[in-house]
C-alpha cells in the first residue's frame, strides 16, 4: 500500500480537493476565482488536469525493457484475497498503465524498489508488483519455472531503477543491499 514518506509517487487518480484548490489557484490566478468555486467545479479542472498529467507520465516512461513484463497480484475480489501473476503483452515500461479497471489507481514506487499499484475498486483493492522477466529467461520458460515453484524475484528484476533513472530519484534501495 501506498506510504507518501517511504515511496516515491508515480501517479494517483485520487483528487485532493484542497491541494487542487491551491493548485489551481497557483496555476490559473486570472482565469478562476477559486474561493468562489464548489468542490464540485475544483474536481472537474483538476480531473482534467489530472488526466492531462498521466499522459505525460506514459510519454515519460516510454522506455523499452527488452522483456517481456510481469504483474504479481494480490487481488481483492467478493470473494477474499486471491494470488496470482500475469505476462503483460509488452516490454516498455510504460505497459505499467495498461493493466487497471479501479475507481482509484495509484502507482509508486516502493522502498525496495519494486513498482507497484493500489487498483481501488467496488469489492476491494487489487495490489500489484511489476517486474521485467530476465533477459536470459523467455517467457515460457518462465511460465515453466513458476509452475515448477520457482518465485517470481528468482525470474524477474524489480523495475524500480529504470523509473529512478528516468525522474532522477535517489535510489533508497540500493543503499540496503
């Protein structure tokens, strides 16, 4: 789960009215008169806004791995907790956005360094890793080896460096190995 004071943000769905209301009023002194404006008319600029910065975050992350990309989930269905993983169908980073059907995304990445996703949705939260399959690894012989028990951090790389690369973030992680 998300945790603003250890992981470093990606991109969230989830307006904060308030934060929004400063933003606009930062961004836009003349064209809004943001203290006479409804919650309701805050949300929808800063949805906009908002739908505007995802696009430049896949522009961003626009970077190919060579490999093929993994999901690991935990999923929260009507049902209880369910495990699980899943090939992705491409090998850029930004394939990380093309997985999600929740009301609230947020993706970030962790203190170890992994990417990851909260998928808020009507029965619960779906959360995921992504991790790239090593390059010496295909992808049926992953799919062989994880049915032999083999774990998904023996057959992946955590993809948390590229993104850290890319933002120029300090990588937190690396200082614990």
């Amino acid at each position: 789960m998300y945790n603003k004071e250890k992981d470093m943000l990606i991109w969230t769905s989830e307006i904060d009215i308030n934060e929004w209301r400063e933003n606009i009023k930062d961004w836009y002194p003349t064209e809004y008169n943001v203290d006479e404006m409804t919650d309701d008319e805050i949300y929808y600029i800063a949805s906009a806004e908002n739908d505007d910065t995802l696009k430049d975050e896949i522009d961003v992350l626009n970077k190919e791995l060579g490999n093929t990309l993994v999901i690991i989930a935990d999923l929260g269905l009507w049902y209880g907790r369910k495990h699980g993983w899943k090939l992705l169908k491409g090998t850029n980073l930004n394939d990380i956005f093309s997985e999600t059907e929740g009301d609230y995304v947020t993706w970030y990445v962790n203190e170890n360094g992994d990417v990851c996703c909260d998928d808020v949705h009507h029965d619960g939260t779906n959360h995921y890793v992504y991790r790239k399959i090593k390059d010496d690894i295909s992808d049926w012989e992953f799919e062989e080896l994880m049915c032999e028990g083999k774990s998904a951090e023996e057959l992946t790389e955590r993809l948390g460096d590229y993104v850290a690369d890319i933002y120029g973030f300090e990588k937190v992680w690396a200082k614990k190995a």
